[in-house]
C-alpha cells in the first residue's frame, strides 16, 4: 500500500529535477462558482503534465544494472513522453507501446526525447501484453501508467506541492484515469489534511472509475469514445484502487462538452492552454459547482499537451464534440 513516506522520497528525488508549477487563481472563476479554486498547473511541468514526476521517479529508483537493460512502457502519450524523458536523463534506452491514434504531438515528442515508439491499435490489441512480451524479451524494466508504486508515489508529489503553497483546503479534484494521480494525491492530501475530501474526475463515457468505487470492486469497460484521449482507459489499475476506496469521497463526471467550456475558460480568461483531459478536473468543479459552493478548493490543471491544430478544431467547433 502506498504511503506517505513513499511520496516524501518521491519529492526528494524530483527536487531540482521537476518543475514546482504554480498554484493558479482567478477571481473571475471564484465569482462564477462561489467558491475559492486554487489551480495546480501541471500543464507547466516538464514535457506539459504531471506524468514526468512518476515517470522520473519510477525510473529513478531501478538500479543503474536493470537502466542499462532498457525501459519499457505503454502509454496514450504523456506517460509515454515522461518515461521517455526520464530514461533520457538517465542516460537509459527506452521502448514506449503507443495506440495508432495518440496525439501525433505526443507521438512525436516521445520519438524526440529519445525513445523507439512501437504502435498498435487501441480498438482491438492489448497494450499491457504487448509492453510485457517486449520487457521479457528484452530483458528490459516494464513501468505501467500507474498501477506501480513508484509512480503513484511521483504523482502524489502533486497535491504534496499544492497544499505546501496553497495552504488547507477543504477539497481537491483530480483527474482519473488509471487512478495513479488520484491514488497519490489522495494519500498525501488525506495525510496532510484529515478532513479534506478528495474527489476524482473522469469523462462521463469513461465512467469506469465511478462504478468502480459505487461497486466497491474494479469495474472494466469499452475504450471509452472521448476527446479526453488521456483518460481512455478501460478499468482502475488494483493498487490505485486500494487507495482510492478507502479515501475518496466520489468520482465526479462530466460531459465532453463541459470538458471543452473548461479548456475555453482557462485559455480565454487566465491564458492558460490545457488538453481535454488536462481540463476534467476544472471541467468537473464547473459540472458539479452546487457541492462546492463556500469552499476552499483545490484542482489539478494536470496536462497541456495538445497541438495548435486540434486545440482550434476543439474552440471552433470544427471537430465534433458532444
């Protein structure tokens, strides 16, 4: 189970190496909603997202025999460019298993910190089996997305920073995907601030993390059919979901839509460039504003990673969203 004292290492070996993002506020938002948001902006870290500090630290603790056999990961396209950028600083080769449909920026920043990108189809191929053969095979070291502790713990150092620079809040949001972000935040959030309630955030048509949690037991479902491309997974990964049963309140979701009046608000009032599953986390406090009214509120801004063309195709509507 992850602890605390996992996340405070964590923190020590991203000191000088990860970015300390701001924490973001806007009157304007606070007045709109009725309560007071401070903005973890993620999407200002190393390679746009949170996922450099779980990719740094999970390669970070292998030791320099098992860097020197390689990495292996598998990823839509931020994780990918973390470990990617992790491995390079390390000085270790690194193989990425990407979806045939990842974000070409992300495709093509992962190729350029270094990495071989290796492609299959989301729709009918499994990404974890692909990675694992390739890890045997190779002899190489396997880092999921966030069903691992060492990554967890790296992204827990999110809501660690956040809280040290903006002081009690009375609740966090956080974006879920695989629930690595959320399972971290929550341990150093609950920690810090017993009575803090920690919410996760997903898209309503990837709604697995919710039923995991009304369940009680992880729930599996369809690649999800939304423009939050990060958070296109399929079930909440078993240590993740460890954590977040026993300290999240709810997963809150939102509808793509939503999702989109975020990113627009964020770049037109606080000129702020956020990717779909960069903004389901504000997306979500927009969505379910009534339950946070008169609170002190945290939420992570977790990723920016997104061309100039598709961000236009989004605000202008030119690609379909509903």
């Amino acid at each position: 189970m992850l602890a605390f004292s996992d996340i405070q290492a964590a923190a020590a070996r991203l000191a000088g190496v990860a970015h300390r993002t701001p924490v973001l506020t806007s009157r304007t938002l606070d007045a709109l909603l009725g309560c007071q948001v401070l903005m973890k902006a993620e999407n200002l870290q190393r390679m746009g997202a949170f996922k450099f500090r779980g990719g740094y630290n999970a390669v970070n603790v292998l030791s320099a025999a098992e860097r020197a056999r390689g990495v292996i990961a598998f990823s839509s396209g931020n994780h990918a460019q973390a470990v990617a950028l992790a491995a390079q600083l390390h000085g270790c080769p690194a193989a990425i298993v990407m979806p045939h449909d990842a974000p070409a920026l992300k495709v093509a920043a992962t190729r350029g910190y270094g990495a071989e990108v290796i492609v299959y189809d989301r729709y009918k191929e499994d990404r974890a089996a692909i990675a694992a053969r390739l890890a045997a095979e190779r002899g190489s070291a396997l880092i999921p997305p966030f069903d691992h502790l060492p990554v967890m713990a790296g992204q827990g150092t999110t809501a660690l920073e956040l809280i040290e620079d903006a002081g009690p809040l009375d609740a966090l949001i956080v974006c879920a995907g695989g629930g690595g972000l959320l399972s971290g935040c929550a341990v150093a959030a609950r920690h810090l601030l017993p009575d803090i309630e920690v919410f996760g955030a997903e898209p309503e048509r990837g709604d697995d993390m919710r039923q995991s949690l009304q369940r009680g037991e992880i729930v599996t479902i369809d690649v999800p059919r939304t423009i939050c491309d990060g958070q296109q997974t399929q079930a909440v990964g078993r240590q993740p979901f460890e954590v977040i049963r026993r300290l999240v309140r709810d997963v809150l979701t939102v509808p793509d839509p939503v999702v989109l009046d975020a990113m627009r608000f964020a770049f037109e009032r606080m000129k702020v460039v956020l990717e779909p599953s960069g903004a389901c986390a504000l997306a979500a406090l927009l969505h379910h504003r009534d339950r946070f009214a008169g609170r002190r509120v945290g939420v992570t801004l977790s990723g920016g990673n997104i061309g100039a063309d598709r961000f236009v195709a989004l605000l202008t509507g030119a690609e379909r969203v509903e």
